[in-house]
C-alpha cells in the first residue's frame, strides 16, 4: 500500500491557483449552507472544519471536485479521500474512484477534474433530436455512458475526450485492475469504494432540482 503524504499549505495553494486558471472557483460558503438547509442534509460521519470544494458549470451539467483540505486550518483532513463527480441539478450522475492521498495526489486530483470539466463541456447532442444526451449507469458498478431519454441513441462516455485524456484514464484503470487481480490472487476481498461510502441522508427530497 502506498504511503500516505498529504498535501501542505503551499502545495494546496498552488493546487487552487490552477484550478482557478482552469475555471473553477471554490464554492462559498453560503452556497453549502443553502444547499444544507434546503435539502436537509446529515452527514453520516462527524466532521469537523469545512472542507475546501470546487466547482465548474457548463451544459446543465456541474463539475465538483472535494479535496480533504480544510481552508481555514490550512491542513488536509487526516483521514480522507478525494473526489470528482458530476451532477445534474442535485443528483449525482458521476463519481470518480477515491483517490488516496499519496505522492501526487493534488497533480492526480488535477488531471480528474479537467477531464470531467471536459466531459461536461462537451455533452453530446442527440443526432435524432439535438437534445443533450444525459449520463446513465452502465453494467459496471463504475460504468457510466450517454444516453439520450427520447431516442435509442448512445454514446461512449470516453467520447470528447482528448488522446492524453483518455491514454491517462486508460493507465488508471490498468492500475486498478492489476491491484484488483493481485487482491483477489491473495485471497483478498475485494470490495468497492462507493460501496463503503456511507451517502448523505437527505431529510428534504421534495426540495431537489
């Protein structure tokens, strides 16, 4: 298993800096607590402090990104995972795997959210209608791929994305697969991140967009 090396002030600062050029901005404060309010969230775990998220919108579609950093105190959580995902109005459509925060956790981070940034900004249109195409569930526990909701009509979810885009994804995966392999050789159970995650409860359904 790989060392844990959380990221240090400076390293964040950086990390904020090129998000920023990339056209992410930190979600406020105010933002969250209206989203708490409004749709009554509960956070299974105790938390303390606020971690530092990002966010980028384009096509109906946003890009968020939760980095285990705690602005305010200037450190990363102790025990924590990264995240990218992507959601339509309050429902989350996407979530990457978490990532560990390992050597070049903030660079890997990086890579993630521009390429779901990428993958919102290019959501394609469905050829029958021109309506954009919406992200579905694939067989896979992970697998996700476009849709549109009027058509038989579908598109890989890889689809937009640059060769580099897809030659980094396609080692992640890799990576994964032989970790995966070398588990279940050890007589290792193998069970799923998202399976783990205990999901925030929400007391509002009825106030979701």
């Amino acid at each position: 298993m790989p060392r844990k090396v959380l990221p240090s002030e400076d390293d964040f600062t950086k990390f904020r800096e090129d998000m920023e050029r990339h056209g992410f901005r930190i979600i406020t404060k105010p933002e969250f607590v209206s989203s708490f309010h409004r749709l009554g969230l509960s956070n299974p775990r105790i938390r303390t402090g606020r971690e530092t998220g990002f966010t980028f919108f384009a096509n109906g579609l946003r890009a968020m990104v939760w980095t285990t950093f705690l602005n305010a105190e200037g450190v990363a959580r102790e025990q924590d995972a990264g995240w990218v995902l992507i959601s339509e109005g309050d429902e989350v459509k996407y979530f990457s795997h978490p990532l560990m925060r390992t050597a070049g956790f903030l660079n890997k981070l990086l890579k993630y959210a521009i390429i779901a940034k990428r993958r919102i900004q290019h959501r394609p249109l469905c050829p029958a209608c021109n309506g954009f195409m919406k992200i579905v569930r694939g067989r896979g526990l992970k697998s996700r791929y476009w849709k549109c909701p009027k058509h038989r009509r579908f598109e890989d979810f890889d689809n937009g994305l640059t060769e580099k885009m897809k030659n980094f994804l396609k080692s992640e995966r890799k990576a994964r697969r032989h970790y995966r392999e070398n588990l279940r050789k050890q007589g290792i159970k193998v069970t799923p991140a998202i399976l783990m995650r205990r999901p925030w409860t929400v007391k509002n359904p009825q106030n979701r967009i």
